[in-house]
C-alpha cells in the first residue's frame, strides 16, 4: 500500500454543514521510535499502550464557504480561542489536503479539551491529532460511499500521523504498532495497526500511573529532536536494536515473561534518552527528580519482588507500569514514597484502554 491508496474518488454526496465528536487517547510506547524520514515515516517500528483515561475530546463544526479562499479555521481549548496553536493545524491541513481534498470547501470549528492538565507533559499531540483526523474522516464518510470500518480507521491513522507521528498509534488498543515489521502481519510505516497476536493475560489491564515531575514546555520539541538522529553516531545501531527488541516483545507478550518485559521496556527508556545525550546539540531532559523515582522503583522492585517498572517519553515525567493484581500495593509505595518527587504532588492514574470513540 502507498500514499496514493489514501486520495479519494470524487465525492458522490455534498453536505452544507455539520458536526462530529471524537475522544481520542494518548499513548505511551514500549518499543520507542527516534529518528523519522520526510513524511513521517519512522526509521524503526514502535509498541504502545494505547491509555485509557488521559484523552483528547475534540468537536469539529463545519459549514460550507461560498468562496474557496483556502484554509478557514478557529481552533478553541477549554472554550478559550487559542491563536497559537493554528499554525501547527495549518500545517497539518496542508499535508493532508491532496487526502482530504473538501478541506478548503469548509470553515472549521474546533473544539478541544483534555482529561490531563495542558501543559501536563503527556504528550497531547497523539491524542489532539488523531482526535482531528477521525472528526475530518466522519465528514469524509458523509461525501463518499467508498468508505468502510476497516478503511475509516486505517485512513485515520494515516492521516494522524501527518500532525505527529505517534497519533497514528491512539486510534485503538489496548497495543498498536506502527512502522513496519517482518514478524508483524499488516505493519506497516503509514499507520498504525493493533497488534494482531494473542497476549498473555499477565498484560491485560496493565497499568500506567504518570508522575507529573516536570509540568513545564519541554526542553527540545519532537520535530527538532528527532531531526537530530540525522547524522548521530549511534543511530543505525538503535534502530537496529529496535527492530530486534520489537522482535523480543512480540516473544514476551506471548509467554507472559514479566522479568523480561521490565528489561526490555525500562532499557528502551534510558536508550532513548541516551540518543538525546549523544546528540549534537545535546539534551538531558530527565530531572533530578525522575532519576530519583527511578532508583526508588528498582529499590522497591527488589525489596518487595515487585513486578513495577517505569518508562519514558521524551521527557522528565515517569510512567510507573505494573501488573493489575498489583494495584493497590503499588500505589501505596507511590503515595508513601513517590508522590514527594512530583511537581506539586501530581500523578494521574491510568489503565490500558481500547482506543478512540465518536460521541
């Protein structure tokens, strides 16, 4: 399948106006893509959690122009216009106009809001864009007969992806993989697909508490940081070695091997930070607090024989995966010895979820 396969035949209906309702969750990787190609497409392939209850609602209203003058949008947070985050739409709309070509037939009002706090630190990019996507493909499905289920999703992940790349992987759950993958069936670069193998029940409502260390904008955007796997000396080794930990995953999360799933998911977290400290220009974005939570982690984890971890995006925050049957004792030890290292003792609770819904 190519691009291509995503423009559409001629529309055969037309609609004057409307509106469509999409939640979308975020998502938190196992296996971490670092480093893309033009169009988004990612140099290794990448797991996920797709989460439950941190998630974007985003309303699309629309009504038909009588002049095509090009992009026509306003775009609200928490029914507050926000000016700022229009050029980041516009260059979405205009990657993915030839995909949606009704896009300058329209004036656009959209709507968002999140369950986290904005500027939480948990990535709202995923949940934002692939919110929008599906919101653009249910007007799509009004213009075209074409469009069935399976091809409404796929498309929406495409089309999620052209805002920012891991939104492909937040349209359903509870894992999704994007990038292809010889040991995958259907993976493939242009969006994301849930994962097609039996998983063991050791995973099933696993869980994800966020511990919110660092509310701040972050040091270095995505764009730029993954712009630095160009030219970095390690880069054709880590992707290397995350095709092959993909390959490890697909092998865990059949068995069920815990011990081997905490390995693998805590070392793709401190790999992935690595990159950014031996790139050129450099980062260190973990702050003392998250090296703090991380030893304490392990400490608890071989004390108690525990079976807790954690992992990280592009950021200070920790993710603090563990088992269900372990829910309780767990957030005990974060409420008794973790919460102090967060930013105004702030975490959001979370479990693995099965992806987006229309309201």
């Amino acid at each position: 399948m190519t691009e291509e396969n995503f423009i559409p035949k001629p529309y055969t209906n037309s609609i004057d106006s409307g509106s469509f309702t999409w939640a979308s969750p975020s998502n938190i990787a196992l296996v971490k893509y670092w480093g893309k190609k033009e169009h988004q497409i990612p140099e290794n392939p990448s797991i996920s959690f797709t989460l439950n209850n941190c998630k974007t609602t985003t309303t699309v209203s629309f009504s038909k122009k009588e002049i095509n003058t090009g992009f026509s949008f306003e775009v609200f947070l928490d029914g507050e216009q926000k000016e700022d985050f229009k050029p980041k739409i516009e260059t979405f709309f205009k990657r993915v106009e030839v995909y949606l070509p009704f896009l300058n037939a329209y004036h656009f009002k959209i709507e968002t809001s999140n369950t986290f706090p904005h500027s939480s630190g948990i990535a709202s990019s995923a949940s934002g864009m692939s919110a929008l996507a599906l919101c653009l493909m249910s007007i799509e499905k009004e213009l075209s007969t074409d469009v069935s289920e399976q091809d409404f999703i796929k498309k929406a992940s495409f089309l999620a992806r052209l805002g920012s790349g891991s939104a492909c992987r937040s349209l359903e759950g509870d894992l999704v993989v994007w990038g292809t993958h010889d040991e995958i069936k259907g993976s493939s670069d242009l969006f994301g697909v849930k994962y097609p193998y039996d998983v063991h029940q050791n995973f099933k409502n696993y869980q994800d508490t966020i511990l919110l260390v660092d509310k701040g904008e972050k040091q270095v955007s995505s764009t730029v940081g993954h712009n630095l796997m160009h030219g970095h000396p390690f880069a054709q080794e880590r992707f290397k070695q995350a095709n092959s930990n993909l390959s490890q995953m697909v092998s865990i999360l059949k068995n069920g091997d815990l011990d081997q799933f905490i390995a693998l998911v805590e070392s793709e977290a401190l790999t992935l930070h690595a990159m950014m400290m031996t790139s050129m220009p450099y980062f260190i974005l973990m702050k003392p607090n998250t090296l703090e939570i991380i030893n304490k982690i392990w400490n608890y984890r071989k004390q108690k024989g525990s079976n807790v971890c954690f992992t990280l995006d592009a950021g200070a925050n920790v993710h603090v995966l563990y088992p269900q049957n372990e829910t309780a004792s767990v957030l005990e030890f974060i409420k008794n010895e973790l919460v102090a290292y967060c930013q105004n003792g702030q975490y959001i609770c979370d479990v693995i979820g099965l992806g987006a819904n229309k309201l």
